[in-house]
C-alpha cells in the first residue's frame, strides 16, 4: 500500500514507512510491530501445546500404530498429524521420540530417504492373552 503524498510502501495497519530494508520472511505490508501483534493474535487463537518428551513418546507410538492399522503402506507424516492436534513439535524432539520407540520399545520404525514421513515395518511387537482364573479354593 502507498500513500498519496508518497511512493514509499506504507503499513497496512498503522501507516508506518517500510523499510526498504526488510527481510524477506518480514510479513508482506506490515510493520514489524504490527506482524509481532497479528502473529501474537494468531497464537491466542490457536494455542499449541508442548508435550513433555515422554507424552511426545506415547503420542508418536499412537500416531505410527494407527497409521499401521489404517494403511499399512502409507507413511504417517508425523508434525502434520501432531500439529492438526495442536501440538507444536521441533524436528530434533522428534527424532528423539522416534529413536526412543526404536531402542526402549522395539519397533521398527523405517522412512524412506529424502520422502516425508515414517511408517512401522512390522506389526505391534507385544500379543496380549488373557489370564485364566485358577479355580477357587
């Protein structure tokens, strides 16, 4: 947006004069202070959660056993199924997640190389039975 009096890039919100300097991830039209404040609107409004690294664990278990059992052959895009729960995940908490599920839990967890998204190679490891009672006494 420009103003009348001036051919320099305006602030759509405030009117401010852009710099000419801006980065290129600066918020197209808008000032500094007015994308910090939109961005912190944005965030009120959908709030993200941050999970402890075990609750993180127990997610990314449940999120590649459904995938599992839904379509076996599809890969499970993990931070996109996390954060359409409202999660907010960073890429190294993770693979911290998914190398604990290798080595503490046994399962196979494959993704091909440069593809998005990891699937199970094999089946749930554990077979549940049920107890039988032994006759009273």
């Amino acid at each position: 947006m420009t103003t009348a009096t001036s051919t320099k890039p305006a602030c759509e919100v405030c009117g401010a004069v852009l710099s000419v300097y801006r980065d290129p991830d600066d918020v197209p039209g808008l000032c500094r202070p007015c994308a910090r404040a939109e961005r912190e609107r944005e965030e009120a409004e959908h709030p993200s959660r941050m999970l402890s690294a075990e609750q993180l664990t127990d997610a990314v278990a449940g999120l590649l056993l459904l995938g599992r059992a839904l379509s076996p052959d599809e890969p499970v895009l993990l931070r996109a199924e996390l954060a359409l729960r409202g999660v907010d995940v960073q890429a190294h908490e993770l693979q911290a997640a998914i190398s604990k599920l290798k080595r503490r839990h046994g399962l196979t967890i494959e993704a091909e190389e440069r593809e998005p998204g990891y699937r199970l190679a094999e089946p749930w490891p554990y077979r549940f039975t049920r107890q039988r009672r032994a006759s009273g006494d």
